[in-house]
C-alpha cells in the first residue's frame, strides 16, 4: 500500500512536467522557514513572559535584573539589558537611554521578521509558477492537436494532465505557506507588544534610579527604591 502511494506521488511529480522541480524548491524552501520560524518565535515568547514576570516581582534590582536579562533569550531581554546598563551608567540622559532602546528595538524586530520575506515570496510565486505549467501544458496540448491534424482525447490528455497537476500543486503550497506567514506575523505583534512593556520598565525605573544616584552619590542596586512590586507608576516624558 505504501509502495503503492510512493510510486503515485513519483508518477505525479514525473507528469507534472519541469515545473515539479521548482515547485518541489520552493516548498523545501518555505517549510525550512517555517520551522526555524516558529522555534526562534516560540523561544522568544516564552522567555519574554518569563522575563516580565520577573522584572514585576521586582525582587532582585538592577543588577540581578540586568543580569537575568542578559543571560534571558528573546527582544525584551535585549531592550531591558541594553536600556538598564545606561540606567545603571551615569551621565546618561534620558534621551540616551531612550535612544538605545529605541536601536536595540528596532535590531529585535528586524530579527523577528527576518524569514517572513521568504515566506510571502514562496506564497505568491508558487501560484504563478503553477499556472505557468498550466499554460506550458496547454501549449503542448494544443501543439500535439496541431501535428496530428485532428482532436482526439487521448492527445490532449497528457498536456490538460500537466497543468492539472502544476496548479494543484503550486496551490496546496501557497495556502498553508501564506496561513504560516499571517500566524508569524501575529505573534510577532504580540512581542512587539511585549518589546514596548520591557521599554516601559527601563524608563519606569529611570527616577528611581536617579533619585538614588542624587541621595547616595552613586547607585545602590541594593536601595530599597529599587525593589518596589511592580513597575513604578511615574514614568519620563
């Protein structure tokens, strides 16, 4: 049986002419993405919340939160560890601080979507591609009716066989190719969410910080200020 369903698949791709090859490429292609995708996606969502979470409890300040930052995977991890290394720096100003989060940000997010370009391409060539076998099939339908010098079904067959089996192919690619780049797409919005939390934190952290540095001439990772449940509520506009 399964013998049986190998030697259709090959007899398949073999009819459905040079385009198969091609055909074949571009889904490699796409389905290596997609699982690098969601593996990098996945990882980096579920660090991010973790991260979050701890940053909220607010327990172990800011060197232990730049510490589990750094060694944290994922965007928000970047934009925490870069912004609160300038906090913990001084003579940084806001706009610096802001700055680098700003730059770290926006390299995250060119990561994040790193792949997806592939993945829309592949969507929307592998139609083409299989309605380009479509016409060559025709093409030679028709090209075996001209030399025979009449219509007989058995001519055209082989050339309407062609272009059946291209464009079903090209499609079956393009649909679940295009449902994978609209579902990464949606769950990179959710970290970029996550991303403007982790940029929250840093700036919700910065008067604390500051005020420390005025009182105590440096910053005490160990002031009491630093430890508060949950973000501070004063933010730097």
């Amino acid at each position: 049986m399964q013998s049986e369903a190998q030697y259709a698949l090959l007899e398949l791709f073999r009819d459905g002419g040079f385009m198969m090859y091609f055909l074949v490429l571009a889904s490699l292609l796409a389905l290596g993405v997609i699982i690098a995708k969601a593996y990098i996606l996945f990882v980096a969502h579920r660090d991010s919340r973790r991260l979050l979470e701890q940053v909220s409890a607010g327990h172990r300040g800011l060197d232990g939160t730049i510490e589990v930052a750094e060694e944290t995977q994922g965007p928000v991890a970047a934009i925490l560890a870069s912004g609160l290394r300038r906090v913990r720096g001084r003579g940084h100003s806001d706009a610096d601080i802001e700055k680098a989060v700003s730059t770290t940000g926006a390299i995250e997010l060119g990561f994040l979507e790193r792949g997806l370009v592939v993945l829309a391409t592949v969507a929307n060539v592998a139609p083409m591609m299989g309605f380009l076998g479509t016409v060559v099939g025709m093409i030679a339908a028709f090209g075996a009716v001209a030399e025979a010098g009449q219509i007989e079904a058995s001519l055209v067959a082989g050339g309407i066989k062609v272009a059946l089996i291209t464009t079903a192919t090209g499609l079956t690619i393009a649909i679940p190719v295009n449902i994978a780049y609209n579902f990464f797409v949606t769950r990179i919005d959710r970290l970029i969410i996550d991303m403007e939390q982790g940029a929250e934190v840093v700036m919700d952290m910065t008067p604390a910080l500051r005020a420390a540095a005025s009182a105590y001439g440096s910053i005490d990772p160990k002031d009491p200020r630093l430890h508060r449940e949950g973000p501070p509520g004063g933010k730097v506009g």
